[in-house]
C-alpha cells in the first residue's frame, strides 16, 4: 500500500513538473514578442519603436495591430476604425472565442496620433478583479487652456 502511494506520489510529481517546465517555455515566448510603443524616453527621439512584451511598464502609449495578442490590461484611447470600436477576443481569458466590442471615447477617439503621444492624463480604474464583463475607469485629461476634462470609461 505505502509503495502504491509512493509510485502514484512519484508519477504526480513528475507530471506537474513537466507542465510547469511547459509553463515555463510558454511564459518565456509570451514575453519575448515584440510590440509596437511610443518612445519619448530617448534624447532627441520621439518616435514609435519595438519593445518587448516584458520590459511594457505602466502608462505606455502602445499601438495594437489587427490579430495581434493584447501583451497587457489596457486602456484604449483611439481605434483606427473611425466609429471608435476595437473588436477583442478573449479566448485567453475566458475560453469564449466570439469578439467582444470595445469603444474608445469620443474624445481621445477624435485626437491625432501626435496629440495622444503628448497627452497628459491621469487615470483611475477599478482594482483588478475576475469580472470580465465589467470595467469601470476616468480619465482626467490635463490640457493647458481648459479645466481638466473627466472621462468615463467602461
């Protein structure tokens, strides 16, 4: 009886092993995709560049692209569709694979490239948490001429 258990023990272990080791190698590819943000950091340099997925820090302006992964929880400002809407699929999240919409605000939808890069903005969302349906967000857009403009965003 106690060898039984000690083979089924053994085999557990090995088993949850080799999926973390798979975890692993997964995490590592995940981290070393490449995506497009803006770079106002280097002297001189204002541009958008490629960054990997690992080194995104919170409060980059990122640009998505048609069928790229999503490499983090995100706000979005503008939408290169001109109605606003993004169509985001979440299968990783929630194992459903229809596209659920998501819709920038009308005025950061409105804004220019340019004008997002420079934008200075504080925001302020809901703590993370397992709703998926459900996000709930300001942003207080800071503009130099103007009171501060609040945004709800959901």
């Amino acid at each position: 009886m106690v060898i039984t258990f000690g083979i089924i023990l053994l085999f557990s272990s090995i088993r949850e092993g080799v999926e973390d080791y798979q975890r692993y190698k997964k995490d590592k590819k995940a981290n070393e995709k490449r995506y497009v943000y803006y770079n106002d950091k280097t002297f001189g340099s204002k541009t958008f560049e490629y960054k990997h997925s690992k080194k995104i820090r919170v409060g980059e302006i990122m640009k998505i692209f048609h069928g790229e992964e999503v490499p983090a929880d995100i706000c979005i400002l503008k939408s290169s569709n001109d109605n606003g809407i993004s169509f985001i699929d979440t299968v990783n999240l929630d194992g459903e694979s229809n596209l659920k919409d998501k819709k920038s605000n009308t005025k950061t939808q409105s804004l220019s490239d340019i004008s997002i890069c420079n934008l200075v903005a504080t925001l302020k969302c809901d703590q993370p948490n397992e709703q998926l349906e459900y996000w709930e967000g300001y942003m207080t857009l800071l503009n130099a001429s103007e009171e501060p403009i609040l945004i709800s965003l959901e």
